[in-house]
C-alpha cells in the first residue's frame, strides 16, 4: 500500500504519518488514549467503551458532510469504533490517506464519561481494493458489526460492496440514494437470501415508513371495519417530488400492502412509480385492484404526502400530511356511519435519530424482506427510476 501523506488538516482527526497499516492504525489509537488518559488526570476517569463496529462507506461525496454530523450525534448513545470509508474510484491516481480520533461521547458532568475512537480511510484509484481488508484488521472482535453504504447500489461498486457486507451483520442503506429502484432492490434482496457469510439489509426509508404503515394498520382495528381491508379495490398513494424519498417510500409502501395482503402482479398489467395510468394488482380472491403511485409537485413536504384507500364504492380510507409537517389528518367513510377524522402527529427523525434506532436492532426484518420480495416481483425486471 501507498503511505499516507501528512496533511494538516483538521476535519477527520490527526493524520497518520508513515505507512497505512493496520498496526500503525492500532499504535496511534492506543498513542492518542494515553495521551488523553494523561489530560484528563484523575478528576474524570476515562472508559474507553465500544458497543459496536460501525463501518462507513461513503461512495456519495456530496454526503460526507452530514454523515459526519450524524455519527457525531450517534456516537453519543452507541460509542463505538467507526471506520469511516471515501473511496474515489474516478480518481487515476493511487493514494491513500488516514486520519483518526479519539473523543468523548458522554456529558461533561457525568461521573464517567464514555469514549468512542474514529478512524478515516481515503482511497483513490486502485487503492480501494485494500479497503475491505484494512476495515476486517481494525474491526473489534466479538462484537456486532454494521455497515452503513451511504450513495447509490451500481455496478461500479459492486466489488466493493460484496466485500464490505461479507464483514457486517447488519446493512443499512437508504433507498432514497437509489437511481434505479428496481435493480438496487434485487440487488437487497439478494444480500437477504445469500446465507454464506449473512448480513441482514434494512433500508432507512422503511424505518421512515413506520409512522405510514401504523396510520393504514390502524384504520382497520375496529372489528366493524376490517371486512373491508379484504376488498379494497383502489390505491392511491402520492409522493412528493423533487426530493429522493418519496419515490421510493410509495414503492415499499405499496409492496408492503401487496405482500400483508397477498396481492400479486396481474399479467396484463406493469407498475411504475410516477406513471399517470392506474395499473392492476390481483387479490388472493381474484379481485382486480387499481394502482395509482404517482408524484406531486409544490407540497414543500418530502416523502409521502397522501395515501387513499378505496373498498369500491362502500368505503374510502384517507391519510394526507397536514402542512406544517407534524400532523396526519385522517378519515374513514363508511356507509352508515359519520365520517371519522382525526389529527395524527406525525414525526420525521433527523438522520441521527433514524440511525441510532437502527444500531438497537440485531435480529433480520423479516417483514422488511418480504416486502422486498414483493417489490422485485412487482418491479418484474422494469426499470424503475427515481429521477
């Protein structure tokens, strides 16, 4: 491997000088915690604490910026090792840097304050490929592992992407960085089925649904109004464009519905989101159900703005995002009732919020995979874009 160049630069940490190895790594860590150790001094003892290996993969440049900030907030409640990847594979040059950092995660006027460590590789060129094993040398043993793929799923990447999730356990990506749903989808899907070396996917998007899929659970708790949940006929949901989350949140969401329901794709029939023609969906009775995922312009909301339920002409379920980006009002109509209303509040978790939950979870999400068994088969090999 190529050295790492001393650079004075303060955003990432202290540069390591020398060569990049991952016992140099290891010996400027251990350097850095004696010398805060020393700082310190007896008024605060230091714990040098670590939870979890977190690896991040930042194939999105613009990103950098706010996965910083977001593992800054995230170190506070799951302190950890986290090793932070920026391979540049446009780059014709062969380099890499690193840098690393030792920090407090806890509160200043706590008894014993909690310390994570930092470390930054960038790679550029044909450096990239030392990035899996270097990442396997630095991880801590015996202790969940999760990778954190920040940009898109493409082909280009592809090498580094199997090698990176042969190392974690968890995966967590974000679908909103998705140019082609479909095909990044798949390629989720199968990272679920392959059971050589697991690592179990999650998408920050359907952590973002949560609040949805409860609303439209929620309308059919009465006993009085689950009959219709079995015949619904008509789907609206619309999503908010420009803005990478709503395409495909009405995309899992509407997956999500089909596989609790048991619809599947009709023949005749091809689904794609933002398309201005009602497609079909078959019911497990063989009922027909129109499909309508389409995008709205102006809301000034991002995501899902409105989901409509239809059960022919007998009842209608509604869920629109009030305005002020805090509040779902929701309806029922059905016949021989009054019309129920009511104002549900709604959420939207900051990045740092959305990731924390996800370092709670250590067993697969099997709804989530399901779900994306239905979105590939519904997808049906159509090239589903977000743009």
């Amino acid at each position: 491997m190529s050295e790492g160049t001393v650079d004075q630069s303060t955003e990432f940490g202290l540069p390591l000088d020398g060569s990049v190895t991952a016992d140099a790594i290891e010996e400027a860590l251990s350097a850095s915690w004696r010398q805060l150790r020393s700082a310190q001094g007896d008024a605060q003892p230091v714990a040098r604490a670590s939870v979890l290996s977190l690896i991040v993969c930042v194939v999105d440049p613009s990103a950098k910026d706010r996965v910083l900030q977001a593992i800054q907030h995230l170190s506070r409640q799951h302190p950890s090792r986290t090793i932070i990847l920026l391979p540049d594979l446009r780059a014709s040059d062969t380099n890499v840097k690193v840098w690393f950092a030792t920090g407090v995660s806890g509160s200043g006027d706590q008894e014993r304050a909690v310390f994570g460590e930092q470390v930054v590789i960038a790679a550029r060129g044909s450096a990239i490929s030392y990035l899996p094993s270097l990442t396997d040398q630095l991880m801590l043993t015996d202790l969940p592992s999760f990778l954190w793929w920040v940009g898109d799923l493409s082909s280009s990447r592809a090498m580094l992407f199997e090698r990176l999730t042969s190392l974690a356990d968890r995966l967590v990506t974000d679908s909103s960085d998705f140019g082609l749903l479909g095909p990044s989808m798949d390629q989720l899907y199968r990272l679920a089925r392959r059971r050589h070396q697991p690592c179990a996917p999650s998408d920050l998007n359907w952590a973002r649904l949560t609040p949805w899929r409860e609303l439209v659970a929620q309308f059919f708790d009465s006993p009085s109004l689950r009959p219709h949940l079995y015949h619904l006929d008509d789907v609206e949901i619309e999503y908010s464009v420009p803005g990478g989350a709503g395409p495909a949140q009405g995309w899992l969401l509407l997956s999500w519905l089909a596989h609790q329901l048991g619809w599947r794709l009709d023949e005749t029939s091809t689904i794609q989101p933002g398309s201005a023609s009602r497609d079909r969906l078959r019911r497990a009775d063989g009922g027909m159900v129109r499909v309508a995922p389409r995008a709205v312009r102006g809301s000034g909301l991002d995501g899902l703005v409105r989901v409509s339920l239809g059960a022919g002409r007998v009842a209608r379920f509604l869920a629109v995002r009030e305005d002020d980006n805090g509040h779902v009002l929701t309806e029922a109509d059905v016949p021989g009732a009054p019309t129920l209303r009511r104002i549900a509040r709604y959420e939207s978790p900051d990045l740092s919020s959305l990731l924390a939950d996800e370092m709670m979870l250590f067993q697969r999400d099997h709804v989530y995979e399901a779900t994306l068994r239905v979105a590939v088969d519904l997808s049906d090999g159509i090239r589903v874009s977000q743009r």
